[in-house]
C-alpha cells in the first residue's frame, strides 16, 4: 500500500483526484521524474502526487520568487519521500540538461496559459505575488494595469507563449505532456474576460498542434466541467509532433 503523507484529505480539492486518476491511467511511474511548469502557489498537482504515492524527482519551474519557495516548501511537506527541486526561472529561460533532465516521465501544468500570456506582458516576476495579495478584489494599480492592456499585446503574447510551449516540449522531450486550462472562478468574478481568454486561445492553438498525440477521455461523470476533455491536453510522446509538422 502506498504511503500517503496528507494530513488534512477534505482540503484537497476534487482536481486533484482527477490529476491522481490520469497519472495512474496513464502509468505514471512512482518512482520516475515529473516536471511541473508555473503552479504559482497552487499544490493541485503536488496533492495528486501524494495521493499517487510518487517518491521520485519533481522538479518546479516558477518564476515568482515567493511563489516558488511557498510552494517548494509545501511540496517537500507533502511529498517526503521525493526529491522536490525547484528552479526559479520562466519557461523559457530553462536550460534542458542543466535545470531540468531530458525525457521526463511527464510534463505538466495546471491552468498555466492565462498566467503566462499575463507575465510576458507585464514584464513582472513577481506580479502574480502581488495579485495574490489582492485575492477579494482588485488593487487599483493591478486594476489599471489590466484596463491598460490592448488587444494586439494579447495577441502578441498568446503567440509568443504558444511558441514557448512548443519549443520546450520539443526540448524536454517529455513522455506524456498533460495540462489543464478549464474555466476560473476566480477570473470571472475578477471580470478579468480577457485573460480568461487568452488561456482558452493558448489552449486551442497546441490542441490543434499536438491532434495526433492526444490521448482523449471524459471525466464529466466523476468531476463536472472541469473533467470535460476540451479542457485538457493528455499528449503522449509529443515532441515527436514537432519533428512530423516541421
């Protein structure tokens, strides 16, 4: 039976169980090496590992300074049997081999987009701390940031980001990519559309990239809206779609 470190099962939110069901589904091994892009302060993903009964090497790519030492903390916490490493740098300042192994088990994010299209606008690692601080509502200087932020640098970094999943990918050379950009909550009652938006267009941009890698299955039944697959990539061997497309 597996070891599960988790002291408090009723704080852990249902998405965890979905992560937990596609790392088994999917034959994550427990002792293997998984990646984790931008979790920001969210332990989603760390709670499924744990749930898993995961004692390999996690390695957290976060580039909010607070943020990362937060989350690294609660993961060496929850995961005490694995190796937890984080690297404080964005996605695409990562250097393969060096921060991060080759050929991981997996790659995954949890609701990454909407956070990534924000950060390359607004040039700011540690905006995401900031707006954390402002979780009730929103501060007047991140609400004029955001009433300042036009189309066309949306669409400019909705590209870029696209771009820089891609190009990661295709480096890192992962087993499975498997990530998540359901709807907020939280974006919604911020009135924060665009955004929301702009997650939803990364979304669509790499589903339609990696189409013949997906591995597709509906999780509605045991977890409403969020286990709907439009919602998820579950990629398998994706980076070899860059060498067929290219």
């Amino acid at each position: 039976m597996r070891n599960i470190i988790l002291h408090d099962q009723n704080a852990i939110e249902p998405t965890s169980y979905l992560w937990h069901r596609l790392f088994s589904e999917n034959d994550l091994p427990p002792d293997g090496t998984v990646i984790e892009a931008a979790p920001g302060y969210e332990p989603k993903i760390g709670n499924a590992l744990a749930l898993y009964g995961f004692h390999g090497t996690l390695f957290i790519i976060e580039p909010d300074e607070k943020a990362a030492h937060q989350i690294e903390s609660s993961y060496r916490h929850i995961l005490p049997k694995a190796a937890v490493r984080t690297v404080n740098k964005s996605l695409q300042e990562v250097t393969i081999g060096t921060d991060v192994p080759y050929g991981a088990n997996a790659l995954v994010a949890s609701h990454p987009f909407d956070d990534m299209v924000i950060a390359l606008i607004v040039e700011k690692a540690d905006f995401f701390s900031q707006e954390k601080e402002s979780e009730a509502g929103m501060v007047p200087d991140i609400q004029k940031l955001y009433e300042g932020i036009h189309d066309k640098e949306y669409l400019k970094s909705i590209q870029a980001t696209t771009a820089t999943w891609k190009f990661f990918v295709q480096k890192s050379g992962p087993q499975y990519f498997i990530i998540s950009q359901y709807p907020s909550h939280t974006l919604a009652v911020k009135g924060l559309v665009k955004r929301q938006n702009s997650g939803f267009a990364v979304l669509e941009h790499l589903k339609r990239f990696y189409k013949d890698s997906l591995v597709k299955r509906h999780y509605e039944d045991s977890f409403g809206f969020k286990g709907d697959p439009k919602w998820w990539i579950v990629a398998r061997e994706p980076y070899k779609t860059y060498t067929v497309q290219s």
